[in-house]
C-alpha cells in the first residue's frame, strides 16, 4: 500500500509542478496532499476501519480529490504573484509588502474559498444517505469522502495559505539580510 501511495503522490507532484511551475508551490500542495492523506488514514484506523483493499482503493483515490484543495490555492497564489511581478513598483516597504500579501491572500480564498467550501458541503450531503445503508463498503466509501471533505476543506482554508504566507515572508527576511548595511560594509 505504501509503494502505491507514493508513486501516486509523486505523480500528483509532477502534475502540479507543470501547472505551477514553482518549487515552494508544489511542494506546499504536495506537502498538503501528504498531509490529508495521513491524517485520512489515521482518522479512518482511529474510527475502527481494517486497513483492507477496500480502504486502500478509498486511500488512493482520496489523494486523487486532495490535490484539489492546495493545488487550487497554490496555483491562484502562483498567478498572483506573476501578475504582482509584472506590476511591481520599485518603491517598497515592509508594510507595503504585508499589505500586498494580505489582499493576495483574500483574493485568493474570495476567489477559490467559497467554491471551496460550498463544494465539501454539498458533497457531505450527497454523500449522507450512503450512512444509512448496512453494506460495509459503502459505508467505508461514505465515511472516507466524509472525511476527507473535512481535512481537506481545514488544508485548503488555513493550512496552505499560512504556509504559502509563512514561505514568502520567510523568503522576504533572507533577502532583505543579505543586503543589510554590515553586509555592504564588507563588500
């Protein structure tokens, strides 16, 4: 099962890495995908699921529909930034800069957030009824997009937009220490 987990996320990383050709970006939705399929299968095993072929079936095609929640947000954040780069002002401060990033944010989960979540919300209600039949497969079937909804939608909605944020500051402090007044003392 762990073979087939990984070259599955592997393949979801290639995938993503072409759409959004930027390393901190794909390793950010890659990381998440990693994430939401951890988390899926621990929260499977701590409400008493068998690690069976069934499951493993569920495993596989809920890393397919986790891409969905950071490569979205990764690829808005990507497009922002390319279009932030072609308008940027050579003026710059770091409350400019915070700003800028905060609007960025926002757009992106105005843009992306709300399908987002209304997406999880109609498919836990789709899914409902599926609770009500007495077939285990079904119920594991139900019980797996049920709870990935809920781990992706917390992904897509906090975790990737704080690390995507997290990075980019990060990145900014690096720069910005290179070129500090010691630094061009030296040189």
């Amino acid at each position: 099962m762990l073979k087939a987990v990984f070259v599955t996320l592997t393949c979801m990383a290639l995938i993503c890495f072409f759409v959004i050709p930027t390393l901190r970006c794909t390793g950010i939705a890659t990381f998440s995908v990693f994430s939401i399929s951890y988390t899926l299968l621990g929260t499977l095993g701590w409400c008493g699921q068998e690690i069976d072929p069934v499951t493993m079936i569920n495993i596989l095609m809920a890393i397919g529909l986790s891409v969905d929640f950071s490569a979205h947000i990764c690829y808005h954040f990507y497009i922002l930034g390319q279009k932030e780069i072609q308008t940027d002002s050579p003026i710059k401060n770091k409350f400019s800069d915070q700003k800028e990033m905060e609007k960025r944010i926002k757009e992106i989960l105005l843009v992306v957030g709300r399908p987002m979540l209304e997406a999880v919300i109609s498919t836990i209600i789709c899914i409902f009824p599926l609770f009500f039949i007495s077939i285990e497969i079904i119920v594991s079937f139900a019980r797996t997009i049920l709870f990935l909804g809920l781990i992706g939608i917390i992904h897509g909605l906090f975790i990737v937009p704080v690390l995507l944020t997290i990075q980019i500051n990060g990145l900014k402090k690096k720069k910005a220490g290179r070129f500090s007044e010691g630094n061009l003392q030296n040189n």
